[in-house]
C-alpha cells in the first residue's frame, strides 16, 4: 500500500487521503461553516449589490457575465464575508482562481483589455 502523511500533523495514512481521519473531520466541519456563511441574506444582499455596480462586468478582464466576488483582505474579526463594498471585486472564475492561487494580483488579460477600452474602469 503506498502511503504519505498528514497534510497537518503528517501522520502517515494511505495515499488516497490528504488528511488523517481526526483532520479531515476538523476540515470537513471547517468547510461546512463556511459554506453556512455563504448563506448568510447579508452576505447575499453585498454579493448582489457588487455584481449590480460593476453590471457583471470581470474587473479583470472585463468578461461578462462574471457571477463570482473575490474578498481583496481577509477580515479578522466577526463574519468574514461581511465588509465594505469597495474591499470586493466581481470576477470570472478564471480570474477568480488565480488570485485565490496567488499567481497575480491582476491578470495580464486584464491590464491589456483595460488599456483597450481607455476607460480605467
């Protein structure tokens, strides 16, 4: 059986896993919050309110209809999601993966469609 560890107390469990059980029960917990906070009719209110002032327009690449809004800072204290709207922005979901992945704070695409349009939207 092949094997590897515990992406948090590297444990050695089997291959198939990323988590111990013990770990991947605390991240399955973890994850099942979030998604509640997703839920939350503030949440959605702010979300809506984005999408509507930037007319589903990606603020990266422009693309629409963009459905998907980034947090800019991770906030600290109370519910996570709730935060000023100007600390949002409305993206593809490319544009969405790769600045959750960290590969770049603006897209290539982005900054080039920007500059075409002249507007600095």
């Amino acid at each position: 059986m092949t094997v590897r560890s515990c992406a948090t107390c590297m444990r050695i469990i089997p291959a198939t896993q990323t988590r111990c059980d013990v770990h991947e029960a605390a991240y399955n917990a973890e994850r099942q919050a979030q998604r509640q906070q997703y839920r939350d009719p503030r949440w959605l209110a702010l979300r809506a309110q984005k999408v509507a002032a930037e007319k589903g327009h990606c603020q990266d690449c422009d693309h629409h209809p963009s459905k998907e809004v980034h947090h800019r800072f991770a906030v600290k204290d109370g519910n996570p999601l709730i935060c000023p709207l100007e600390d949002l922005l409305l993206l593809c979901r490319p544009c969405h993966l790769r600045r959750e992945r960290g590969h770049v704070e603006r897209s290539l695409p982005g900054l080039l469609h920007k500059a075409q349009r002249g507007d600095g939207r």
